[in-house]
C-alpha cells in the first residue's frame, strides 16, 4: 500500500493531531508548573504534511528540554524534559 495514502488519511490525521495537541498540553502544564522557566519559554505546535511538531522556544530551549553541563564543565543539570517525557 502506498504510503501516501496512509499518512493521508482521515483517521491518521487525526491521530496525529490528537497526539500533538496531548504532547502540548502535557508540556504547557509541566512548563505551568516551572515558575522561574514559565515566563521565558513557551510551547508551540506545528503541523506538517509528514506530521506534526512540538516545540519548546525560548532562550537556550535545548538544554533546558534535554540537559547540559554546567560552565566549568564539572556537573551535569538534567533536562526538564517538558516535551519529552521523563523528569517530571
């Protein structure tokens, strides 16, 4: 079967769009929760003919979803994971 009309189709669609918006709102009450972070960066959404995307922007969004190294390169700060699930 083509893929294309998989991807295409009604219920597909759907499907997509329901586990996007879920991903979002999920995030956006994570983030809600994060009063320091919460002014700063937000969550947004996208939709794509392959799909659909969720975004957390802000400054230094990256290591703020998924960690990073401290400045001196000594301690690791795990990620917030507001899109990604985990930490919590």
């Amino acid at each position: 079967m083509n893929l294309d009309v998989i991807r295409n189709s009604p219920g597909v669609q759907r499907a997509v769009r329901q586990a996007r918006d879920r991903i979002a709102a999920e995030g956006r009450a994570k983030l809600a929760a994060h009063r320091d972070l919460a002014p700063h960066h937000s969550i947004t959404t996208e939709a794509h003919p392959e799909g659909a995307a969720v975004y957390l922007e802000g400054e230094a969004s990256r290591a703020v979803e998924f960690g990073h190294f401290t400045p001196s390169g000594r301690k690791w700060v795990e990620g917030m994971h507001f899109i990604t699930g985990g930490r919590k």
